[in-house]
C-alpha cells in the first residue's frame, strides 16, 4: 500500500511543487519516515520498498534521494520487527537530512567567499544552494545577479522573488539571450542534481548552453552542489537517467503529430566547469570519481 503521505509528496515533487534536489531529498524521505510507522508488520520490507519506488519515481535524476533512501535501508537491516525498523528509518532521515543541510552550510561559508564586492553573478532555474550563498554573501557584499528565466517552468521566476525579497539588485533575461549577457557577469553560479563519477554536472536543461557560452566568453562556470548529489552507480556504468517530462509543458494543444520533447536537465562536462564549491570545498568535477569512491565504497 503507498501511504497517503507518499503519494501526495511523489505528486507535488513531479508537479514541481516541491523543487530543487536538496528539497526533493527533505520531503521525499519525511515522507516515507512518516509511512513507515504505520506499515503493516508482516510485510513491512515489502512496503516499504514500494513507497520508496513511489518516491524516487517521482523524479529519477535525484541522487540526493536516492543516496538517502539506500542510507535508511542500510538502517533498517538488523532491525528485529517493524516497530524496531519505523524507528531506525526515522533515525537515519533525521541524520541524513541534518547532513545534508550542515552540508549546505558548509557550502554557503564557502561560496559566499567567492563573491566580490561589485560583482555580477549569472545563475539559472532555481537552486537553494545557489540562493543561499547568494543570501549570506549579500550580508556583507554589494552584487547583483542575473537569471534565466528558465523555460519551460520559469523556476527563474523564484530565483528572482527570493533574492529580490533579500534586497539584491537581479535583471531577469530569456533563456536564449545567456550569450549576449555572459560578458556581463563576473560568474555564472549553478546547482546541480547530479554529478557523475566521470565529473558530468546534471543540472535543470539549459545550463550545458550557459556553460559553452561561459567558457567561450572565457566566463568563470562554478557549481555549488552537495556531494550528497555525486551518484555511485554511475561508477559502475550506469548512466544517469534524465527526466522527460510532459510535452504540455512546453506547448499545451500542440498540433498532435508534432513531436516534442522536454527533458528536464542536461549534462554538462567537465570542461566547462571552472570549480566546483561543495562540502568537501573548493573541488573540480575532476575529484567527483575519488569523493564517491571514498563517500559510498
Ligand atoms: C532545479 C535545478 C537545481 C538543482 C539544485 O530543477 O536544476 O539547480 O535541483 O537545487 P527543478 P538545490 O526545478 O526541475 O527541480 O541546490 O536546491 O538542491
């Protein structure tokens, strides 16, 4: 049975209610601590197993998640009943969250380091991460940002709500005119969901275009990811999956023989990436493959 609990937090994760990896990550294991104190005894591994199907399915080009929900059923293997195994998935939820977010801490005393009085910062959709070094660099420095709009969702719009409302000074652009302005930052600044062990960046669709855009401009490219986000499977040949979402998206009452597609993020490669900025510091997508290794080996 999924929990009611799941099925409603799997519906606002794929509705984009619930965005960004870190929240995805936050909400999509709260939800499945809160079901796993009412699933049944006798099956409870069974359940469990399917809620979190549910959950991850939502969105798969999450590692966050994925990374998390794989913590707690290493939690939950020496458990002796189901009582036993609700508490030890609350336990591991609560520690993994709280590493996430001390993670994100540590990247927001990072990277508010990076940011300079004057500057101009480039960024596209919507990352807390982002937003957060942002936020606490402007307690002592004076920027200002650009950002995409970030078609088809406009998750630029929040971008620009958020840092407006924290008083920084942000111009809003189309997707497609990240060339003519790149010259105009000083740094381009993203998130990312994923980042494979060969040092891939997964981020929100777009921002592989912004990446060759800044290296052409000879544009600084960071990103500011957790390495909760670094996905071991890919070091074993998997690829990371990328989301298709709905083609109503991109185009509601399309003519039906027109063929749309509307993947959710892109991959950009390593080259384009000036510096990554993460719990573990200043890394380049080059130590993706040794941080996994020493991370989920
Ligand atoms: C959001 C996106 C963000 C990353 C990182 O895409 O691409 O840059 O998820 O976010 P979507 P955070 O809106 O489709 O979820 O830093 O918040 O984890």
């Amino acid at each position: 049975m999924i929990h009611p609990e799941v099925r409603e937090t799997a519906k606002k994760i794929r509705d984009l209610e619930i965005q960004g990896a870190e929240d995805v990550a936050e909400h999509g294991l709260r939800a499945l601590a809160k079901a796993a104190e009412s699933l049944d005894e006798e099956d409870f591994i069974k359940q469990f197993n399917k809620n979190t199907e549910k959950i991850v399915g939502a969105r798969p080009t999450e590692p966050a998640l994925r990374n998390g929900v794989n913590f707690v059923f290493r939690s939950i293997k020496s458990a002796s009943d189901s009582e036993d195994a609700a508490k030890a998935v609350k336990k591991a939820v609560k520690n993994y969250i709280e590493s996430l977010e001390e993670a994100t801490e540590k990247i927001v005393e990072i990277g508010s380091k990076r940011i300079k009085d004057g500057q101009t910062i480039f960024t596209h959709c919507h990352s807390n991460t982002v937003t957060s070094v942002l936020k606490s660099a402007f307690k002592e420095k004076d920027f200002s940002v650009i950002c995409t709009e970030t078609r088809p969702r406009y998750q630029g719009r929040i971008t620009a709500k958020e840092l407006l409302d924290a008083g920084i000074e942000v111009t809003m652009i189309v997707d497609n005119a990240a060339r003519s302005f790149i010259n105009d930052a000083d740094l381009v600044m993203t998130g990312a969901d994923a980042v494979t062990s060969d040092g891939y960046v997964v981020n929100k669709i777009g921002t592989s275009m912004i990446g060759l855009a800044a290296k052409e401009a000879r544009t600084s490219f960071c990103v500011a990811c957790q390495t909760f986000k670094f996905d071991p499977v890919t070091l074993m040949g998997e690829y990371e999956p990328i989301e298709q979402r709905d083609s109503d998206e991109v185009w509601e009452g399309a003519p039906h023989n027109l063929k749309i597609l509307n993947p959710a993020f892109d991959f950009t490669p390593p080259e384009y990436v000036n510096f990554m900025i993460t719990d573990e510091g200043i890394i380049t997508p080059y130590d993706t493959d040794r941080i996994i290794r020493e991370k989920y080996r």
